[in-house]
C-alpha cells in the first residue's frame, strides 16, 4: 500500500520535502467495512489549505497523516449493504492505494459509469462549484457580461459555459496563448484574455465593453485588480477562491489595496459573496446540478478537459504544477 503523507508544513509553495511517499501493509476490512482500491486521486487547489494550520473551514492534515483528497476507487471486498466487489465509489481516501471505510459518505457510482474520473471533475466538485456558485450567488442574466479566470480549470470552463448557455457574453482569462485559444475554440468563451499579457489590464477592457455584471472570483492577485474598475453597478462577485495568493507567506508587497477594493463594492453597490462547497449549498442545488450537466454533456453543449498525471508517485510534483498553472484542464492521478 503506497501513500503519501504530509511531512512537514509548507512555508510558501510546496516542494520535495512536504510531501513523503510510505509503503505500509495493505489494511484489512472488518465487519460492517468495504475494502477500496484507488482508481483515480484528484488534485484540487484546495489541498494547499490543508497542508497549512492556519484558521480555516476544514481541519489541516495532520503531519505524517496521509494527505486528505477525493478519489474514484473500486470496491474489493465488502461487508456493507450497498456496496458489492467490483462498484466504482467515490471516498474521500486520500492519497493512497489501499482504504477501508465503513460506507459513511461514499457514493457508489455502479458497476461500470461512462467515465468513471468525471465524478472528480466536471459531475462532481468542481462542476457542483461552478454551477452553484454562478447560478445562486452570481445570478447572471441574459445579455450580461460574465468574467472567470482560471479558465481552462474544471471550475473556471464550467462556469464560462454555462454562462454561454444563460445567454450571457463569457470572457475567459488564463495563463498563456494555448489556453486561452482553447477557452475560445472549444469552450466557446467570446473572448479569453491572457493574464501574463503585459497589457493584460487594456485588454480586458477591451473584451468588456459592456462592464462586467458578475465576476466569479477564482485566483485573486492581478486579474481581481484588472477587473475592479470594470464592475457594473450591481455586479455580483462570487468569491470560490483565491489560487494566486495561496502560497503567500504575508501580506503582499506594495500599496495598500483595501480603499479600492471596499470603494468600488460601496459605489457600485456590488454584492460579493463567499461560499464554501461542501457546507454552502444542499441537495437541491446538487439536484440541479446533476440534472443540468448530465443533459449538457449529453447534448455537447458542455466540454471537459483533463490532464491525467500517471502514477500515484507523480502526484507530489503535479500538485506544485497546478498552483503554478502548469496544468491544462482537470488534474486527476492514475492511480491503479
Ligand atoms: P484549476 O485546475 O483551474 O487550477 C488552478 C489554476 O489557477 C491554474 O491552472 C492557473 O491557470 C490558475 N492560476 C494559478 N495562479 C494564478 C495567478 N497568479 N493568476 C491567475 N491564475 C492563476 O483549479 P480548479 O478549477 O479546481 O479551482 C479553481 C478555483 O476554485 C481555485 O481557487 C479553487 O481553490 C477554487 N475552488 C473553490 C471551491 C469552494 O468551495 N469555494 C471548490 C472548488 C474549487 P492559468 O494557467 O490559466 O492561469
């Protein structure tokens, strides 16, 4: 049984001594208890939380405890009604190849689902994010403008294309040319502007000549500060994350940006909104979700893209390339 547990807390980004690769025996299922083989291990931004003892919504991963993520497994033996050998699951069992659970908050996806890693993705987590988050708190309209970055990610892709569905104008921001091509050409963004640009502030302008109504906030940092004087009046900012400051160690150099920040929500009476997936939203929204995206990838008129990394061994090194962007589409780890 291979896994990965948590060595010791990163200060800044992660690196080669945070994480550490054990072999431990295979763990037995008792009575009442399913025996699960990991199939698929998602990576997700959230994880860099964990890691860290700082206030937060959800315990930190202890150190030397196995790091905490959602997998797609398989059921080897089971002792639990409604699990038999052979079901794919999605646990939440962390980085390893081996758990045993006692069927509490496992969801069995049957014998033999579509695609099976999706569940990490586009029908799961994320996809519940962005539907949720831009449909209740961001409450677009037809004929709005709707700005996301991360845009080639599985929440920021989900988000512009239902934005696109609702009638609205969707502009995409993501690192680098090939990205953002695939924002446009694939997703069906109307614009995608690259927040490496060095006019990157111009450009986004450029691509909102309207303003913009509802900016599902995903990163922070520079593409927040290119968007702020942009706001509509009544603009509705869905705060789901802040990717590009998670791995700051204090408060960013340079001047204090909070007056800009607090006086354009006063004046154009904007409404932000944090939530948090898994406590903010309950069955109904998730009913929605799962009745919307099942008809949308059915139609086509939603894509998905994922970057599989192979082997439980690459996962370490593949969780530091996606806080950086190095990664192109949902990451989710091969495991077995
Ligand atoms: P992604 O797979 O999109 O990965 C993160 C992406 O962020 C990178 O690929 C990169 O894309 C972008 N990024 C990294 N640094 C910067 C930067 N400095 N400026 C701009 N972009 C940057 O992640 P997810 O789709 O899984 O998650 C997106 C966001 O949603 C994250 O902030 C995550 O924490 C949050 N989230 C929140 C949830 C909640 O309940 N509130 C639930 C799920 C996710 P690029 O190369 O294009 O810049």
């Amino acid at each position: 049984n291979r896994r990965i547990v948590l060595a010791e807390r990163p200060k800044g980004a992660p690196n080669a001594d945070t994480l550490r690769q054990e072999t431990a025996p295979v763990p037995e299922a008792g009575a009442g208890e399913i025996l699960l083989r990991t199939v698929w291990l998602s990576l997700d931004p959230y994880m860099r939380g964990r890691m860290s003892d700082a206030k937060s919504y959800a315990e930190p991963v202890v150190i030397d405890g196995v790091m905490t993520g959602q997998v797609v497994a398989q059921v080897v033996t089971s002792d639990v009604d409604g699990f038999a050998p052979g079901d794919h699951v999605l646990a939440g069992s962390g980085w390893q190849d081996w758990a045993v659970s006692d069927g509490t908050q496992v969801v069995n996806l049957g014998k033999d689902p579509a695609h099976p890693s999706w569940h990490l993705g586009i029908l799961g987590m994320p996809g519940f994010t962005a539907h949720a988050g831009l449909l209740n708190i961001g409450e677009p309209k037809a004929g709005e403008t709707v700005v996301v970055a991360a845009a080639t990610g599985p929440v920021g892709a989900t988000v512009g294309q239902i934005a696109r569905i609702k009638g609205c104008r969707a502009v995409g921001v993501a690192g680098g040319p090939e990205k953002c091509a695939h924002a446009v050409d694939v997703l069906g963004f109307d614009a995608c502007i690259d927040h490496k640009a060095e006019d990157f502030e111009a450009q986004l302008k450029d691509a909102c000549p309207d303003g913009i109504d509802v900016y599902f906030e995903n990163v922070g940092g520079r593409v927040l500060f290119g968007v702020l004087p942009l706001l509509n009046p009544f603009a509705r900012v869905p705060v789901c994350g802040m990717v590009a400051w998670y791995n700051l160690t204090g408060l960013p150099e340079g001047p204090d940006r909070s007056p800009q920040i607090l006086s354009t929500v006063l004046r154009q009476k904007v409404k932000m909104q944090g939530f948090i997936i898994f406590d903010t939203f309950g069955a109904t929204e998730h009913a929605a979700f799962v009745k919307d995206m099942t008809g949308w990838l059915e139609d086509g008129s939603v894509h998905y893209r994922e970057q599989v990394v192979e082997g439980l061994e690459a996962a370490p090194e593949a969780f530091g390339d996606l806080l950086e962007g190095r990664n192109f589409g949902k990451m989710v780890v091969k495991v077995g």
